[in-house]
C-alpha cells in the first residue's frame, strides 16, 4: 500500500515545499531540520498502524489506562542521506532498535546505474516491524537492493518505507518486485525521472544538500 501524505492539507506540505526550493536549500542546516521534521511525521502516520496494549500507568492522583506499543520498531537507513531522516524517526520512535546500510551509483560509463551496497550494521530482524528510510525513491533499485540485504538479518513482521519524495516508477518497481508485502509513506510522488535518473522536479541530491558535496 502507498500512503501519498501530501495530498491531504497540513504543515507537513510546508516542509516538502522548503526542501525542494532551490533559495531555502542554501541553508543546509534548515534543509536537514526539514528532512527531520518529515520523519516525525511519517513516523507519526505509521504509528497509527501499530500494535498496541492497554496500560495501566500510575499518576500522583490514581491510574490512568494507556494504550501503548509493547515494542518499538528497528530504523534502518540508507547512508547518508537517510540520516537526517532517521533522526526525525528516532523523535517519534525513541526507543526503537537502529540499523544502517550503505548505497551508491557507480560510474559505469553509460545510461546504465550500478549500485553498490557495502556497509551494513544491523540487529536481529526476525519477527520485527521494519522501517527503511531514504529521503528519495528515483529508480528503486538502491531500496530494492537495501531490502535484500537487510532481510539476511531475519524476516521482519512487517516492512515500511519512508521517504520524502518518489518518482513514479520507483512506487512501480518497487510494488512489482518486492518480496514481502510493504508500506511506503511519502510525500510527493514525482511523475518523471531525467536521462541521470533524478527525480523531476524532485529537489536534487538530498546527500550533497544535507551534507556537502562529495568526490
């Protein structure tokens, strides 16, 4: 299932709308502030879907019943643009398990993208609910990649997928060829990739404006 977040009213269409302004993205560290506060609030949405347990928790007057989720989800990133978008998550979820996961294009010459997944740092997965963030979705293949390297940590309960924007066709490749039945939470899908395969209008390189240019 897709969950489009921007397309109902709320604030949350003000943080995507900063993220992609070429004026406000000079400030990188409002660009990484943005990215954050996108991931409170995708971590919120997927909260709603949950398991929760009926609570009793003790105030200075009496006892309250509280409905409370009896365990926390495990983070996963894609380094390292889904860091800033893994600390808004960890807002939301404070006590959630971490992972992180490396993935990058390789020059190959031609039109063609080699991805490369190399690093990778992560807990049991085995009957988890699974969050992978990456602040871009352009052709799915780093996030397909990501996910089977991830589950040879164990099969999740249940997989979700934040990011901030998504090209049409990385919602496509990605419900075709999963292997497990996943959630993706975003914020806008963008109908077009260019010839280098970046979102458009997209908002360039989320790694290079949160962090710097790299070699």
């Amino acid at each position: 299932m897709v969950h489009e977040i921007g397309k109902t009213n709320s604030i949350f269409n003000h943080f995507i709308a900063e993220i992609r302004d070429e004026e406000i993205q000079k400030d990188s560290l409002r660009f990484r502030r943005n990215l954050e506060r996108i991931g409170e609030i995708l971590g919120y949405e997927i909260s709603k879907t949950l398991t929760y347990k009926e609570t009793v928790v003790k105030t200075p007057l009496g006892k309250a019943n509280v409905k409370l989720m009896p365990e926390q989800p495990v983070i996963a990133s894609i380094l390292r643009a889904g860091l800033t978008l893994h600390n808004g998550l960890l807002n939301t979820f404070d006590k959630a398990e971490n992972a992180f996961i490396s993935a990058y294009r390789r020059p190959t010459g031609t039109d063609e993208i080699d991805v490369m997944v190399e690093y990778k740092a992560c807990p049991d997965l085995t009957d988890k609910t699974l969050i992978i963030a990456d602040p871009m979705l352009a052709t799915g293949l780093s996030m397909a990649l990501v996910f089977e390297a991830l589950l040879k940590n164990g099969t999740p309960k249940k997989i979700h997928i934040a990011a901030a924007i998504a090209s049409q066709s990385a919602i496509d490749m990605l419900k075709k060829n999963l292997p497990i039945p996943t959630d993706i939470w975003v914020g806008s899908i963008d109908e077009n990739l260019n010839a280098k395969s970046y979102i458009v209008p997209g908002l360039g390189d989320a790694g290079d404006l949160a962090y710097g240019v790299k070699l």
